[in-house]
C-alpha cells in the first residue's frame, strides 16, 4: 500500500445529515471532493443526490480548487454508472460522459463494496459531518441560496449565457408562482372550500395547487365509498383485462382530470424527495415492482390520494403513524 500520493488526483463521495429546514428536520445529502495529495477538500451541501446536483457540485468543486484534477476516483453511484462489468470496468451514464469530455479527467470506478480503495474521502466525509453539520444547521430558504451561487459562479461564455437564460426562466416561473398562490390565497381560501384546502395541506408535500384541485374535483367525497373507488376515477388503478378465467393487469387507464392526476405525480416526487419513510416505501415499491420508477410512484400517487380522501371523510389532519408504508 502507498504511503503517499501524487498531485493531480482527487477522490469523491457522498455523505449524509440532519438539517433544520425552517422549522422541520429533513435530510440531505452533502458532496465532497478532496485532493489526496494536499488533503484540501470541497463540501456542498443538497436536498438529494441526483444527476443535477452531481454535475453541479464537479463544476463547483473545480471553480473551488482552480483546476481540474487528472484522476478523480468514484464508488458505483448510480448517477455515474449505468452498468457494471469486470473489475474497474464500467458503462458511464450519458450525462458523465458529457462532464468527462468537457473536463477531460480520468474517472476510476473503485471495486464494488471496497471504500478503502478512497479511503481519504471516506475520512473527510466523516470529517465534514462532525464538523460542518453540528449542531444541526439552521436553513430557512434552499432555492434562494442556490441561486445567488449560480449567478456569481465563473464559467465559459457559453455555459453563462445558457445558464443565465435558464435562471432568467426561473424568476419569471418564480414569480408567477407568487402570484398564483396569492390569486389562490385571495380567491379560494374561503368558506368549505378553504377548510378543505387548509385540511389537505397538512400532508407533506402537498401544496394550494394540488388541494385546490383534489378538493375541487371531490368536492362530493362521500359518494365515494372506498379508496378504490377513488383511484379509479383518479385514473390511477391498472387497467384489468380479463379473457375466461385468465386475468392480466395493465398500464394505468388515464380516466378523470389529467392535470389533478398528473400534479399528484409530480407531488408524490417531491414527497419521496423530503420525507424518510415515504422515501423507504418508495424504494419497497420499486423492488417490488421489476425496478421501474415511474410503476412506483404512481403507487406512491395512489397512496397519497388515498390518504387526502381519507382525511377528508374523517376530518382530520395529516397522521405520519397511521400512513405508515404497508406495502411488501
């Protein structure tokens, strides 16, 4: 085993912790990259672990440093690796291949299940979280410090004139959020309609839009008289067809409101994104379910509408005990 390092060669890895996110401990995910020459180390913090933020932080760590190493040595993560074959052999995902060609770095792939084989990160990992994330940070507003980084960051002047239209395209989406959900506020928070909204909004990740919606489009909720009743005018059961005694179940039938049914989607992602045990039922529906995600959340819509109907027939708010995963 070395006893020491060359320059030029860097290693990288990800870690987790506990935050406070205005007023609500939620955990996220935190990039590090250290050089294992000079054990100088880069950290950032995100809400997941994603192809997004992985790219992001590479392009941040090398701004950080003021080069780019020659060598950076990875784990298997998925965002990175698309197939696995023999030894330190692998199939990169498309989007690496992109940083790999702009940046021009070697990537090592270390072996399945050896973190000795980058043992500094490992350390600076762990370093980082001692450190950096006690106590627990206090955090009130992810996006806004996001983006005052992505507005100061250095870049090539057709990576910062594509990124500028794309953070131009965020304050004007941004903006007219403020005005929809003021428009919502002013207009539909009133009367029934309002206590229902009110009521749904209890459930993680669950917003004016989406309430507004379910309790508009169930406005007569008691004609319902069980949850699959409700996923079916949702269009979120599988179709079943059936020829003698044969019976086969087949992609969702896409009946009722497509916005209501396809926002409970986009709600359900966010909600395995900053809720632990929705994120644990997820990943038992995806192994339970061949390994396909998009099958699995729109298991996990299905709950969710579920869980807003039953809270609708008994009044009441949000129960994180009594919406457990039971999904096996």
């Amino acid at each position: 085993m070395p006893l020491s390092q060359p320059p030029g060669e860097a290693q990288v890895d990800f870690g987790q912790a506990l935050v406070n996110f205005d007023g609500t401990l939620k955990k996220v995910i935190f990039f590090v990259m250290s050089m294992v020459h000079s054990d100088a180390m880069f950290v950032m913090a995100f809400p997941r672990e994603c192809t997004e933020s992985f790219l992001e932080a590479h392009v941040r760590a090398f701004d950080f440093f003021g080069c780019v190493p020659k060598r950076i040595s990875y784990d298997n993560t998925r965002v990175a690796v698309a197939k696995i074959f023999t030894h330190h052999k692998r199939k990169h995902t498309a989007e690496f291949k992109r940083i790999i060609s702009h940046y021009l770095f070697e990537p090592y792939f270390c072996n399945v299940r050896r973190p000795n084989e980058k043992g500094i990160v490992e350390g600076s990992v762990k370093y980082a979280r001692l450190n950096f994330m006690v106590p627990v940070p206090q955090v009130k507003d992810w996006n806004k410090a996001s983006v005052i980084k992505l507005r100061s960051i250095r870049l090539l002047d057709t990576l910062r004139l594509s990124l500028d239209e794309l953070l131009s395209d965020y304050d004007y989406f941004n903006g007219r959020l403020k005005e929809l959900r003021k428009l919502l506020a002013d207009n539909l928070d009133k009367g029934v309609l309002g206590r229902r909204m009110d009521l749904l909004k209890t459930h993680p990740s669950v917003g004016p839009v989406v309430s507004c919606q379910f309790a508009t489009e169930l406005y007569h909720y008691k004609d319902f008289s069980s949850t699959r009743q409700v996923y079916k005018y949702l269009g979120l059961s599988p179709r079943v067809s059936q020829s003698g005694e044969k019976k086969s179940t087949g992609p969702i039938n896409k009946a009722a409101n497509g916005r209501l049914r396809n926002n409970l989607i986009q709600a359900s992602w966010n909600w395995v994104r900053t809720d632990i045990e929705a994120k644990k039922c997820f990943w038992r529906i995806y192994d339970n379910c061949g390994g396909i995600k998009q099958k699995a959340i729109v298991v996990m819509a299905r709950k969710m509408s579920g869980y807003l109907w039953a809270m609708l027939m008994n009044d009441q708010p949000y129960d994180a005990n009594k919406a457990k995963c039971r999904h096996n």
